[in-house]
C-alpha cells in the first residue's frame, strides 16, 4: 500500500511558512511575545480572511497537528526522568480526579437547568475534562450522539481552548504566576492537549515542560472515564450494544514518551544527542501548532447558539478557577 504522499504537502508547506514567520517575529519582539503566540494568532487570521481551501491544505495541517506533536511529545522525554515524572505527574492526580468531577457535576447541574440533551452534557464534560476533541469523538459514537451535538461539543472545546491558549499566558504575566505554578495550571485546567502545549510553552519553556507532563497523566484518565460514560449511558438509555475497544481509546503515544524518558533516566542519551532530540521536538511542536488557529472558523462558531455557549463558558471559567486554586494548594 502507499500513501499519497502529495496531498500532504501544501498543508506541509502552509505549515512551515506560518512556523518560519512566527520564529522571525517573535525575534524581533519582547521575550514574552513568543512564537507559538504568533502562529495561532497567524492561523486564525488567515483562516477567517483568506479561507483555508481545507480540500488543498487540510490534510498536511491534521497531519501535523495529529502526527507531528505526538512525536514532538515522545522526543521531549529526552529531557526528562522517571523521577520527575512520579514526582509532578503523580502529585497532580487529585487535581486531574477533582477537575473531571468538577466539570462533570457542573455541566450537568447548569446544562439541566439550560435544558440540554444529557448526550450534549455528556460530551462538553467529556471534552473539557479530559483531552479535547478526542475525547469528544471517541464518546460519540458510544452514546449514538446526533452530528449537531458533535459539533457543538468541539466547537466549545475549540472556541475556549483557543481563548485559553491567549488568556492563560496573559493572566500568568499580568500576575507574575511562577513557570511551576502556571505549567500545573496549564496542564490541569486546559482542554486539548495541542492546546495545552501551546499555552505552556508560549509561557515558557519549563512552563511548557510541565504542563506537557501533567496533561500526559491526565489523558491516561480518557480510557476509564469513557468506558464509565459509555456504562452509564448504555445502562439509562435504549441503545445499541457496542463493543468497547480499550486500546484503540487509549492514547498510545504516551507509552513512547514513557520510553524514551525511561531511556534518559538511565543515562543511554549522550549530551548531544539529547539535546538534539530536544531541540527536534521544539521545533515540531512549533510546526503543529501553527496549525491550531487555521482549525478556527468564526463563522462556524456562530451557529453555536447561546446556550451551549453560555454552559461551556460559565464550565470552562469555573474549570479554570478550581484548577488554579487546587495547583497552587497541593503542586506550586
């Protein structure tokens, strides 16, 4: 079988451009105007004047953002140790366990009142507490949800991951929040794993490292939690049986991160190649990232409607504010 190497090239090529430009900029500008700030920013922008042709470019942008950052992630444990892993990834499991349950019993308490489908509260939860549009799309067909509640759901994941991308890192500034502090806080609180590497590092470094880490244990929970929803909605509501397939919802690349971390802790990467490898995932995350704002198209978050948008602001804020108070009482 070969793959059609071709249709991933102009996305390929949009991507490299839009990674090329923030990196000149962000040269040019203060230290705290970093590049992965630029891109997104440059992404939406295009893709609300000039209008992505998505039949041209989409493949090449989903292909960095869905290959291209989980191999960035796996070449970062290049620069960590099974040692830090226990120590931040173990210390924010009560944070990651008290946030999923916060999101839950709040979209459920206030979309009840909105009078939202429990299929539509089922995936705004699922999204906003555990790993984004994945989540989403991975729960949907487990609850036979419509396509407009699919679309709701990840318009609410992409409409305030995007906000969360600018606000996080500004609110961290403003407030001077340490890189500890705000990688937890990053890393506990946002949605979609692109997302949350891109307000870490657009923060800093260390910032990046962190809420990198912490975010990587928390997808760990989509396994559980959506075999519980999938439990849950089989067991209240009349729908087809299906099958429940565990690896195929459990996000693989983790194990590679876990290796190659594995692999540094033991001492096995020389300083060269280590920094190598480094500065190999830097780079890669930078190119799928430039890819997040080109998914925005405000002209589709227009149909939302104001109740799922008010549901998954009022979620998203309250969301924000738990895992902020929780990081800086138990992992600051």
């Amino acid at each position: 079988m070969f793959i059609n190497i071709k249709k991933y090239i102009p996305g390929m090529l949009l991507l490299i451009i839009i990674t090329s430009i923030s990196r000149l900029t962000a040269d040019r500008l203060p230290d705290y105007v970093g590049p992965v700030f630029i891109a997104v920013l440059l992404g939406i922008l295009i893709n609300n004047t000039v209008k992505i042709n998505k039949k041209i470019y989409g493949s090449g942008i989903r292909l960095g953002l869905s290959k291209f950052l989980k191999i960035a992630i796996i070449l970062l444990g290049a620069e960590m140790s099974f040692s830090e892993l226990f120590q931040v990834g173990g210390r924010s499991l009560a944070v990651i366990i008290a946030v999923i349950l916060g999101v839950f019993g709040l979209a459920f308490l206030i979309g009840g009142r909105m009078k939202l489908s429990v299929r539509e509260k089922l995936l705004i939860s699922a999204g906003l507490s555990i790993c984004g549009n994945t989540a989403i799309m991975t729960t949907a067909p487990l609850i036979e949800a419509e396509e407009e509640e699919v679309f709701m759901a990840v318009s609410i994941v992409t409409l305030f991951g995007v906000f969360a991308v600018f606000i996080y890192p500004l609110l961290g500034m403003a407030f001077n929040i340490p890189d500890q502090l705000f990688g937890a806080w990053a890393g506990t609180g946002i949605y979609d794993t692109s997302q949350v590497v891109a307000a870490g590092f657009s923060y800093s470094e260390e910032a990046g490292k962190i809420a990198t880490l912490i975010k990587l244990t928390r997808n760990i929970f989509m396994a559980p939690v959506i075999l519980l929803i999938s439990c849950f909605y089989r067991k209240n509501y009349d729908v087809a049986q299906k099958k429940v397939n565990i690896f195929k919802i459990f996000p693989m690349f983790i194990f590679g991160f876990l290796f190659v971390a594995l692999l540094n802790s033991f001492g096995l990467f020389p300083p060269t190649t280590g920094a190598f490898l480094v500065k190999t995932a830097k780079f890669l995350i930078l190119l799928a990232l430039s890819g997040i704002g080109l998914g925005v198209d405000l002209r589709k978050m227009k149909k939302l409607g104001f109740k799922p948008f008010a549901l998954g602001f009022f979620v998203a804020t309250c969301m924000g504010a738990i895992s902020f108070i929780l990081s800086k009482l138990l992992l600051a």
